[in-house]
C-alpha cells in the first residue's frame, strides 16, 4: 500500500459531516463502503461508512453521529454514481438502519462477474489489476468497538479507495465485450434491498423440516432457542455465540437432567457453569410443553418443477458460452417466476431486464412451449 497518501478525514460531527456531504454533492461519482458488527452483537448495525473522491477518503462513524439522514439525498440522487463492492449487503443495511433508498449504483464485484472474470473478491482484482495487497484481517473485527486501531482505520479507507479507478476500467471492459446494458439492468436491481420479507420465523423453525427430530426434540427445541435468545438478548451477543445450532440439537435429541449430562452432550465447562441452570430449566420445559406443530413444506407441482430445470438446463449452456455464472444469464428469482407462471407472461416478469428479454426472450418461450 502507498505511505504517501494523506490520513482518510474522519467524520464524527455535524459540521464535519456537512462539509464531506459539500464534497460529495460536487463529484460525478464516489465510491462507498460499510463496516457492520454482525459477529460481535444482538442487533447488527452499520459501525462505519467509507467514502472516496478522487482526491480524499472519508470515514463516518453512525455511532457517535445522531442524524444521518443528510446522507438520503446522496443516495437516492440520480445524478451521483455510487460505487459498492459487493453492493447488495450494504443496501441491506444502509436501507435497514437509516431508511436510505437508493439510485444510480456501480457494483464493481458484478460488473467482473458479469465480465467472467475468475475471482471477484476485492482483494484479489486489486491485486491483479493494481499490484495491491490489501490486508483482509480485519473482515470479522468488532467495528463497534473504539476508538478503531489505526490498523482498523487502513482498512476500512482502502476498501474504497481504488474502486473509483477500478470502476473506469471495468466499464470500458463491459462496453467493449458488449455487456454493459446488461450491466445497467443488474445495477438498477441491486438499488432494491433484497432482504426477506416473508413472514416472520420464530428461530426454531429453521430446524421444523429436520426428519432425525421427532416432535418432542422439536418441542424441546423451541425452548432453548428462546432461552439463547434472551441470554444473546441480555448480552448483546449473536445467538450463534452462546450456543452452536449443533448443541441445541444435541441437547433437544439426548434431553438431559443434570449438569453432568449437559457436559456429555458437548457443552464446554464455561457454558455449563454461565448458564446450565437455565438450559436445564429450558430442556424440563420443553419435556412438559404441548407438542409443536411442523408446517407444511410447499413443494412446486411437478410441471415448475420440470420447467425450472428446463431454464436450469438452458441457462447453464449459455452461461458456458458467455464464461459467466449462470445468475448472469438469468437471476434465480426470474427464473422461478418463469416457471411458475409457464412462461405466458415472460414480457411483464422481465420488464425491468429490457436486455436479457430481447437477447433470450424467444429461447425462453420455446423452452416453456409458449
């Protein structure tokens, strides 16, 4: 990495953030990056925004700022590319914790996807094309955690740094190969949050469909998961870290009455110490409790099914031709609304995919008897 560039600006007031915000507004393009906390909370939160110009680096802290909403207008601007890397996540949480929507964004990870290039992780194309190792070692730090070591700080501006330059290279390269409307079609996408929005799940239904758990271990199981919730809740910690999903089951299969039981069934000595009598209190409960009830598993009928791998079948067979993925030809929630409806409305379901509809429009149809 270059010692010669000047300290990214570090963002942690109003009028700091105003003055950045006065700066963004003049450029054509900056690029943009998040540092969440995802491995070390509860609840998840955006813990840094980077930003880049071609001639500074920003680094925002939402932790320490109370409004953000300065930022929207950025966002939401059409006249501004924004540049992500692997955008879709942080449109997620952008979206999730500051209700910011989105336009006119640059995916420098698919547009090399989409150029078929063999690895897309950000350290690897900068290697590549820049000569640029950039240390990965912070990707699982807590960045919610300050003041950031100054290490932390290298990192997270050199995740945006070079995605400006990166970018001019990589749209020249799509133009050339023909793809770059292909490219706008998959931008435009990712400026909608693809986060879930099904009915809420309660955390042992994940494991309802598992066949090895009778209804008693899912009974049993349902109690510990909402004894790992309020332990994660009461310390701020992901579930996943006060108990694995393997000793859960464990535990819901053996049932175990005593503190020594608990140790057989895989638990260290720590957790048995911190929070065996509540564990044992959750497996009693769940020895007693009304059985659960499994939901039904919605399985497509016969005829999707086969026109799903029909459009499998075709789209892997283009996706060779190209040297991309097969989602590039045709994303996965295309695809399964193609087979649903038997192709009779491919126009409507691929309105917002102009190039992909032209290109393969009639291959579809054909494929689907239409």
């Amino acid at each position: 990495m270059p010692d010669s560039l000047p300290p990214p600006i570090w963002v942690a007031t109003d009028s700091a953030l105003h003055v950045m915000l006065d700066d963004l507004f003049s450029q054509a393009r900056v690029a943009v990056d998040t540092e969440s906390n995802s491995l070390h909370a509860y609840r998840e939160q955006v813990c840094l925004i980077q930003f880049s110009t071609p001639q500074r680096d920003y680094l925002v802290d939402p932790l320490i700022l109370a409004d953000l909403t300065p930022l929207g207008p950025l966002f939401a601007n059409p006249n501004i590319e924004k540049i992500f890397h692997a955008s879709e996540y942080d449109v997620i949480c952008l979206n999730r914790d500051f209700g910011f929507t989105f336009a006119n964004l640059f995916d420098t990870m698919q547009a090399s996807r989409i150029l078929g290039c063999a690895k897309v992780g950000l350290d690897a194309i900068l290697t590549v094309r820049f000569d640029i190792q950039l240390n990965k070692h912070f990707q699982k730090a807590d960045w919610g955690a300050r003041p950031l070591t100054s290490e932390q700080i290298d990192y997270a501006r050199f995740d945006t740094h070079y995605l400006i330059p990166l970018r001019d290279q990589l749209k020249d390269e799509l133009i050339e190969k023909g793809r770059w409307p292909l490219a706008v079609e998959e931008f435009e996408r990712l400026c909608q949050p693809n986060g879930t929005h099904a009915e809420p799940m309660e955390s042992w239904e994940r494991f309802s469909h598992r066949r090895d758990l009778d209804s008693r271990q899912l009974t049993v199981l349902r109690e510990l998961c909402g004894m790992r919730e309020m332990i994660a809740t009461r310390l701020d910690r992901p579930p996943f870290k006060v108990l694995g999903d393997d000793k859960l089951i464990a535990l819901a299969r053996i049932m175990p009455d005593s503190k020594k039981g608990l140790v057989e069934a895989g638990l260290t000595e720590r957790q048995v110490n911190r929070w065996g009598a509540e564990i044992l209190r959750a497996l009693e409960r769940g020895a007693k409790a009304s059985l659960v009830k499994r939901k039904p598993v919605h399985r497509p009928d016969e005829a999707v099914l086969n026109r799903q791998e029909k459009l499998k079948a075709w789209r892997k067979k283009v996706a060779e031709q190209m040297g991309v993925e097969s989602d590039i030809v045709l994303p996965r929630p295309y695809l399964l609304l193609l087979a649903e409806h038997g192709g009779h409305e491919i126009g409507s379901i691929m309105a917002n995919s102009p190039w992909r509809l032209e290109q393969y429009g009639a291959q579809i149809a054909e494929i689907l008897g239409v």
